[in-house]
C-alpha cells in the first residue's frame, strides 16, 4: 500500500497513488496541476468529524477550486456548496450538487443572479445589506417565490491574517454592522416573499488562532439569542469558514480545539449550523508541476526560469505567499539559492524568492505543493498563455478534468475588425 498523499517512491521520485509525477508531466506537459482524490477525501473527512456532533452542514467553498470535477467529488461526500456568482452555481449544478444545498453569498449578487437562484430554490441567500435585501424582496415578489435570508453580520474582528483576505472588520465591505443588524432582522419578517433563516459570519481566512473563531461566533451567539428572545425566528447560523493551512511547515490545524469551541457553544443549542470550508478541503490536494526552461546566472543572484508562470499561479506575488517547492525526480546535486521565476514580462512573475534548494538540471521538473486551492482558479492567459493542464487522480488513475484551449482557440474567441 502506497502512503497517503504526495509522497516519494522507494527510488526518490515524487508519486502520487502508485504513479510518478515526472510521467504524468512527460505525459500529459507542463505546466500541470495534480490533485489526489484521496487527500481531498481525507481532509473532508476530519472536517465532518469535527462538525458532525454539532450536526453541521457542510457547503464546500466554490471559490477556492471551481473544478467540477472537485465540487463533484465534495458533493459525493456529502457536500453542498457556497457560492458567490451565478457561474458558480452553473458549475453546482453541472456538478449535480442539488440547488436547495446551495448557499449564495457575496456582496454583489446582481439581479438576474438573484432571479436565476430564486427560480432554482437555493437553500439560501447570505446578504449583506439592507440594499440587497429590498433587490430580493422585489424579484421574489414579482415571481413570486419566497426567499431564504441569512444576515451576515460584520463582528469588527481583525484576525491575524493576509490584510486581502481578512474580512471581518467594519472597514471591509463584508456584512452588516452588528448595531444594524436587529433592525434589518425586523424587516424580514415584515416582507411578503421574505423568509428569515438566520444569521451568518464569516470573518476572513488562514486563520490559525481560533481565539477569533470562538469571539466570533460567541458574539453570533449572544445576538441571535436575543433576537429570539424578541420574538424573532432564527432556525440557523452560518459560521463561514477560514480555518488555515500551513504552507510552510504542514503543521495541522488544531481540529480538537476547534471541535471544543463548537460544543461549548452549541451542544445544547437547537440552532441549525452550516458550514463553508473551501482551501482547507482542497489546498494540500494539489500541487502544480512545472519544467525548467534554463538557470541563469548574474553577478548577485541565481535564477531558474521555469514554464509556470504568475498566470499559473498567481499567490506569490498577489499575497506574498510561499509554496514549497522541490525536485520531482530524486536529487543529490550541491545547494543553490535561487529566485524561481516565470517567462512573464514583469519583475512580480515569480513563484519562490531566495529558495535554497538542490541545482536543478534544464527540461527537470520541480513541484509547487499546496496548490489546490485559489491557484488554477486565480489564473489567466496573460502574455497569451494557455493554461495549465489540470488532472485528477482517484483510484490509481489519471484523468484530465479540462480541455485546454490553444492559442489558436483563444485568438478564435476574438474579432476582427475591418479598419478599411
């Protein structure tokens, strides 16, 4: 039985369930994303365990990794979905992910989107304003179906995490401030067409200090006690997401401690929970592949220049984020420092700084870990670059999960114009 995960060989080639990463990437090209089946299920699997007493429902985050394929494979497990466009939920539905396990969050939900849903019963809307709510009333009046309305409120709880994905300050667009909210609360049970399901939060993500989780959903708590204690309905609360993955170190989140937050609050609670994990069900399943073009040398610094490209991958230089790289075929070459960067024009086009690993050979393969999620969902053809081939390994085999379009494909989406 092979290990689970990515995992070298008895000769030191990196493999993944019984199958070596260099002849899928010699056989399919690089760039190439891998995603294993197994870990995905592996990583669901503790999430549902640590929810499972407080009988929460889990809707897979649509934005960490669109796939549909993955949001298949989530759905299989048990999985609904959230989502924050209405592409998203055309990608559920291709998925077979049934419309009334799917939550519609994000502060933009156009009208048409609003309709689309509507029409389809999803189980939920997440809005994010008094404004949005008066848009729903006004499409659900005039097709007259009801809506589901979840408030997500706005804690003013700053996380330490990412400033671009921290979410749950007043300063961020996410939310309705907590002083609002029972005022707004008041106004869904007043609405024809407007059913009151609860309240959300949500307050950003990589979060490893459930310190924030447990004053988020503490505050959560409190508020919705006592709006029922008003008189007002609220059969659920939507706790979101945003539990951390380690880039670096691959240390686990600590499960137990967020699993004792959850029972002290809600054991003995009657509310209806849900929940929103997307990069912690997916990010250690991936890694991207990708093959050096050629080392160069200057004065004061080493760079490999590889095929994958900022279009690819884009983490780097967005968040400043880090990925462990490393050689895909066994390596006993002297150490290096170098800059690990793409064939794009910009000075930003790089996927490691100042790494220190074993000198790479030109046409050898390196491996970009973790890069299941907001990674080949965050790409573009920049620079009229195709995308990188994405396949999927479950039960030993290889399968590509997308056609990938030419260049000739993508100019053929253009027009000319005739300028005579």
């Amino acid at each position: 039985m092979y290990p689970l995960g990515f995992y070298r060989d008895k000769n030191g080639e990196l493999s993944v369930q019984n199958i070596k990463v260099s002849e899928l990437a010699k056989k399919y090209g690089t760039p190439l994303y891998i995603y294993d089946s197994e870990i995905m299920k592996e990583r669901y699997d503790i999430f549902f365990d640590t929810v499972k007493e407080v009988k929460g429902s889990i809707h897979y985050a649509v934005k960490a990794n669109d796939s549909i394929n993955v949001i298949k494979f989530f759905s299989k497990l048990g999985c609904g979905a959230d989502i924050v466009s209405i592409g998203e939920f055309e990608k559920c539905i291709a998925a077979g992910v049934p419309a009334n396990k799917i939550i519609f969050s994000g502060v933009g939900k156009a009208k048409n989107e609003i309709e689309i849903a509507l029409r389809n019963n999803i189980l939920q809307f997440n809005i994010e304003s008094e404004e949005e709510l008066y848009d729903i009333h006004y499409i659900a009046s005039k097709i007259k179906k009801k809506a589901n309305i979840c408030l997500r409120v706005n804690p003013d709880i700053a996380p330490r995490t990412h400033k671009k994905i921290s979410t749950g300050e007043k300063e961020t667009k996410f939310g309705i401030d907590f002083q609002n909210v029972k005022e707004i609360y008041k106004k869904l049970h007043e609405l024809d067409y407007i059913s009151p399901v609860g309240l959300g939060v949500h307050i950003g993500s990589q979060i490893f200090d459930f310190n924030f989780f447990n004053k988020a959903y503490f505050n959560l708590k409190v508020l919705a006690d006592d709006l029922r204690k008003s008189g007002f309905m609220v059969p659920s609360l939507d706790l979101g997401g945003g539990i951390g993955v380690d880039y670096k170190d691959d240390i686990e989140p600590n499960f137990i401690e967020y699993k004792r937050i959850l029972s002290n609050l809600f054991l003995k609670s009657d509310y209806k929970l849900s929940f929103e994990p997307g990069r912690s069900l997916i990010a250690q399943a991936g890694i991207l592949v990708t093959k050096v073009i050629r080392n160069k040398k200057t004065k004061d610094k080493n760079f490999i220049i590889v095929d994958a490209a900022m279009n690819n991958l884009i983490r780097p230089t967005l968040y400043d984020a880090y990925h462990k790289i490393e050689h895909v075929e066994k390596s006993e070459s002297p150490k290096v420092t170098a800059d690990i960067v793409g064939p794009i024009c910009e000075t930003g086009d790089y996927l490691a700084l100042e790494r220190n690993l074993n000198y790479i050979d030109n046409n050898k393969f390196l491996a970009i870990k973790t890069t299941g999620a907001y990674s080949s969902v965050m790409s573009s053809n920049y620079n009229s670059r195709a995308d990188a081939v994405e396949v999927m390994i479950v039960n030993n085999k290889d399968h590509q999960i997308k056609k990938i379009d030419t260049i000739k494909d993508i100019i053929a989406k253009e027009k000319l114009i005739d300028f005579d």
